[in-house]
C-alpha cells in the first residue's frame, strides 16, 4: 500500500510540476503549448489506451480472461491512440514544433497506458507493491530525464523526444522484465478473448472518456480561440482542483466499501447517512478552497509560476469560479460512485452524454465571448450540471428503494 500510495502521489505531483518547469524555462507560449499537450490532450488518447480496462481487469480474480487477452487489447487500444493522435496533429495544421510536441506527448501518455497493462496484471496477481514500484520509478525516471534535457536544451521537442525514451526504458525496465520473472502469468490469448473483454469494457471506457472530454472542454475552447500563452495562464489557476479532487479522493475512497455494504444489505438509512456526511465533508473542504483562493490563490500562483505574473494579476476572480467548480467535482464523484454502488451505470453514461454534448455548445461560445473567465464559468456551469444530473439520479433511485422495502 505504501508503494502504491508513493506512485499515485509522485504521478499526480510530476503533472502539477511539469507545467511549472516549461514556464519557467522555456516561456509562457511553449508552457502553453505543453499544458495542453501534456495535461489535455496526450491525457485524452490515454483514456483511448486505457479504455477503461484496468477496474475490470484487477477485479477479474477468477481469471475469467487472462494477461494476454488483457495484454493484446492494450495493445489494440494503445494502436488506435497513436494514429489518433497523429491523424489529430496532421490536421489542426499546427506549426511544426508545436506539431511535435503535442505528438511525442501522445506518445508518452499511450506507453504510460500500455504499461498499465501489466500494472494492473500485478495489483490482480497479489504483487500491488510492484504496481507503486513501477509507477514511481518510471515517473521519476521520465521526469529526470525531461528537466535534464529541457535546462540543458531549453529545446521543448528535443526534451519531449528525451522523456518518450526515458518511459520506453521504464516500461522495458520496470515492467516487462519484472513480470518476465514472476509465476503464474498466463499469456495465452484468444480473438474471442479479447472481444469479450472489449465489449464488457466499452461502456466503461465511453463514460470516462467523456467525463474527461467535459472536465476539460474549456481548455479545447482556449486552445482553439485563444493564444497559446492564454493556455498557460488557464493551466495555471487550473492546477488547484488537482489538489482538491487528490483530497475528495482520500476523504471517499476508504466509505466505498462501507457504503457498498449498506447497499447490499439495504440499509437504505445507513447509506444515506454516510453519503450526507461525506457531502459535508466535500462542502468544508469546498469553503476553506474558496476562501484561500480569494485570499491567497494568485500570490500563491505568481510564486510557482513567476513568468505569468502579470497575466495572472487578472485571473482572481476565474481561479475562485475554478475552485468552486472543483468542489463540484468532488461531490460529482461522490454520486458517481453512489450510482456504481447502485449498479446504474447506463444512468451514468446517459448523463455523461447530456453534459458532454452542452459543454461542445457552451465551451466555445464561453471563451469567445469572456476568454479565460469564460473558460472558467463554462467549467463550473459542467460541473453543477454533472453533480446535480448524478445526485438527483441517486435520490430517485433511494425514494424508489424506499418506496419498495415499505410494500407490504
């Protein structure tokens, strides 16, 4: 647990300091360019790689598929980022080097999500501590080698071209050498394996990728009417609800089971209970989140990222509508896993439609009309509207609970 624990937090840490480190060597434009790269879009085609297989492949205790049918959907999946990505580059008619950029951080993001394949194949196997193992060292070797190559270069393709390496070895090193060691990996796989396994996780993958799509459609809109040094000052008062959705995580994680058992057992009562402190417990976290950011958000920021000091002198009142969307998020989390809990996952992804498909209308026009402020409310606006269709989905489904355990 402690390694595992120790992977998670640098790889969330490494994408909050990467972002600070461009700015800070290379500028606001090529931050910008990297923001988006790094943290929007090369995240996105992880998504793609990942395609949701992970929670169902470290609970598939009774092996129902094994490692290679696991193995060579990744693969398939990791396959279809590349050209998406490529096919996304070619024709946004981006400059050369920006061109680069945003394709070599695709390609780190699709490695880091073909090494999850076999991460997820020791968390399943009993060997979690090789899972945080593997995460931290691969980070912090990718890491080292981008900053060495940035501050020797100050060249962001030729330190994109250095971190894409560097995760090749990790994954090389760290992943398949350490599980060609290990007992009982079955590698066998079948075609009918591997549609199996990618239809039963289709849903899943669909729902996470437009939960991504909608938290970050104001940076879409940035990046397409915007400048690219805007995208950098945005990633900026955007880097918070990191925190914050890493604190939700603690505060709801450890109840899941609890709550799963209230379920179960239908202690309609108990479950409610729980949910409603867990609420409060995000609504706290959620004033003393707004309140420093009023207060001391953009001096803060100015600190980390020296460079956009003055653009970001503007950027209170955008950083205050970002954090208040955060604990919005959190609660949207919260009635996420309620509804998981309650087996709806097609309300889930029903609901994932209906905002994505208002964040495509409202996003743009958002940013057109207000900039980064817009980008901002568009992003709060999302969020309200995820937490209230998710948290009006788990009432319905309580009072029908309730109304049924009352029949006679």
């Amino acid at each position: 647990m402690a390694w595992n624990m120790l992977g998670s937090f640098l790889y969330a840490f490494a994408s909050m300091a990467l972002t600070m480190i461009v700015v800070g060597l290379v500028g606001d434009e090529q931050g910008g360019i990297f923001t988006f790269a790094f943290t929007t879009f090369g995240q996105q085609m992880f998504m793609v790689a990942y395609f949701g297989i992970r929670p169902f492949q470290i609970t598939d205790v009774g092996n129902r598929y094994r490692f290679g049918d696991y193995l060579h959907l990744r693969l398939a999946t990791s396959a279809a980022a590349m050209v998406i990505g490529a096919a996304y580059t070619l024709l946004r008619g981006y400059t050369p080097g920006k061109a680069w950029v945003v394709f070599l951080m695709v390609c780190y993001k699709v490695i880091d999500g073909f090494a999850d394949a076999y991460e997820a194949e020791f968390q399943r196997s009993g060997w979690l501590y090789l899972t945080g193992k593997s995460n931290a060292f691969r980070t912090i070797l990718s890491v080292a080698v981008f900053f060495t190559a940035l501050y020797v270069t100050r060249v962001l393709v030729i330190a994109s071209a250095c971190a894409v390496v560097a995760q090749i070895v990790g994954v090389l090193v760290f992943d398949i050498a350490v599980i060609g060691g290990l007992d009982n990996i079955d590698w066998g796989f079948s075609l009918d394996g591997c549609v199996g396994l990618a239809r039963s996780c289709l849903l899943l993958f669909l729902s996470v990728f437009l939960d991504f799509y909608i938290f970050s459609a104001a940076k879409y809109a940035i990046e397409n009417h915007m400048r690219d040094a805007d995208l950098a000052v945005y990633g900026a008062i955007f880097m918070p609800t990191s925190v914050i959705n890493l604190a939700a995580g603690f505060v709801i994680r450890p109840f899941l089971t609890t709550l799963s058992s209230f379920w179960e057992e239908r202690k309609l009562r108990d479950f409610l209970c729980v949910v409603c402190r867990l609420f409060l417990v995000i609504l706290g976290l959620t004033v003393l989140a707004v309140g420093g950011a009023a207060l001391l958000g953009i001096p803060v920021l100015s600190l980390l990222y020296g460079n956009l000091r003055e653009a970001l002198a503007d950027c209170r009142m955008a950083l205050v509508l970002i954090i208040l969307g955060g604990g919005f998020n959190a609660w949207m989390n919260l009635f996420y896993y309620t509804l998981v809990i309650m087996k709806k996952q097609r309300w889930i992804f029903g609901g994932y439609v209906f905002v994505c498909l208002t964040a495509a209308l409202v996003s743009p026009l958002a940013v057109q009309h207000s900039g980064i402020l817009g980008g901002a409310a568009s992003y709060l606006l999302l969020m309200i509207l995820l937490a209230l269709c998710f948290g009006l989905m788990t009432a319905r489904e309580l009072f029908r609970e309730s109304r049924a355990g009352a029949r006679p």
